[in-house]
C-alpha cells in the first residue's frame, strides 16, 4: 500500500526564520495523523504546504505518487482532491447554507447544480444540519459554521482531509459538536491530517500522533505511545499539564 502523503526532508522560511528544517512524514490511506505541539512549532505551516498555500523552500510532497513539488504537475487538479478545513470558517457570508456547498463543485468540478445540490444536502445530514440547508450562513453558531465548512470540503470528494485547530476559534461548550462530526469522518476511513490542540480527540481517534517543536517532527507513534511513555524530555514536558489533568 503506497502512502497517500509522503513528504520528504521539507524546508520552508519567512525571512529569516526557519519554519520547517527538513521534515519526512508518511501518511497512510485511511490513516488519522494528529500533530500537535506548541504555537509556533510549524504545525499549521506544514498544513498550509500540503495544500500548497504555502510553497515550500525545498524537499518533496508527494501526493498519490504526485511531486507537488515538480513545475510540470496539474496542482489545480490535484488540489482538488485535497479538502482544507480552517480555524476561521472561510464561508461566503453572502451566501446561504447550500450554495457554500454547490460553488466549488459546480465552478471547479463542472458539476450540474441539481447533483450538486443533492451531494450537499447529503453532507450538510451528515453533519447534523439537515434543518439549515437554507440558512443564512452569517446567522450560524461558530460550531455550525465549522460543521458547514466541514461539509463543503466533503462535496468535492476529497481523498484526504486537512484540519488546521479546527475547533480553536470556538467556545467550548460547542467543539465538542465539531469533534464529533470529525470522529464521524475517521470512522468511516476518511484519510486525515488534523492540526489540533484537543489531546484528548488526539488520544482517542488518531491512528497516529506527531509531535513538533521548533519547526521538526521531535517524536511520533501511537497515542499510546505518545501519551503514555514520551521519549522526549520536551514531548513530556508539553504533555505534563495534560498527562496532570487525566
């Protein structure tokens, strides 16, 4: 089985400061990757590369044995493949519900509206909003919003998914509505990489967890692993408060 992700030895600077220094990771079809680590370690970075908002300084990113690094590669095309789901929402307020979920299939994918409706409805149930599919997308809860970005990234038919803190710009009592949308989506085999600060999501549903400090992947393995015996002195010292809580 080929890997549906494979980044090898990845560099990438602002200026003069080194975001990531050289960083290989696999990840597997179906595979749930969470990476944590503090703010600042390159974690949203190394997202944002994966999808190519940002361009890296130098390595690779293999995608479906695609170098999205090779200047010859359809990147619009692959891009597509590849669902984003941001801290911030990104919906088009002057838009409703549905037609946050039909724009991207319907202008990019030359999907008929009718199909594409269909789909959305389709994902905007499965994400509990059966009863929104209308609704004012500026009237919506953070956590609504989130779940209707969730769903718009499920109607292109993503081979992957990437969450960057996805629940990181929501109150508390509703991140527990996102996790479980997202708990959803793992169950069912979808590929994901998922940037998060929720240890206890990363715990119990990632297949795999990375831990990154200072723009490298310092340490990786199961959550069993990584929570219950870190290697590393800093991988234990960025868990203590949560390793305390349990």
């Amino acid at each position: 089985m080929e890997p549906v992700i494979r980044i090898e030895k990845l560099e990438k600077s602002f200026g003069n400061l080194k975001v990531l220094k050289g960083i290989d990771l696999e990840v597997m079809p179906g595979e749930v990757v969470c990476i944590i680590g503090a703010s600042g370690s390159g974690k949203s970075t190394l997202l944002r590369c994966i999808n190519l908002l940002e361009y890296a300084d130098s390595g690779h990113i293999w995608f479906d044995g695609n170098d999205l690094m090779d200047l010859g590669t359809d990147l619009n095309a692959l891009r597509q493949r590849i669902g984003m789901v941001f801290q911030s929402f990104n919906l088009f307020n002057n838009k409703n519900v549905l037609d946050n979920c039909t724009m991207a299939p319907m202008t990019v994918k030359k999907i008929k509206r009718q199909q594409a409706e269909e789909t959305a409805i389709q994902h905007l149930k499965e994400v509990g909003l059966g009863d929104f599919i209308h609704a004012d997308s500026r009237r919506l809860s953070g956590g609504q919003k989130q779940r209707v970005a969730i769903a718009r990234a499920l109607c292109m038919n993503p081979e992957i998914m990437l969450f960057d803190e996805p629940t990181s710009a929501l109150d508390p009592e509703i991140v527990g509505e996102v996790l479980d949308v997202m708990k959803n989506l793992a169950a069912q085999g979808m590929t994901m990489i998922v940037v998060t600060h929720e240890m206890a999501f990363a715990r119990e549903v990632s297949d795999r967890v990375v831990f990154m400090d200072n723009g490298v992947i310092l340490e990786q393995g199961s959550p069993a692993e990584v929570f219950g015996n870190p290697k590393e002195a800093r991988t234990r010292e960025f868990l203590s408060r949560y390793l305390e809580d349990k």
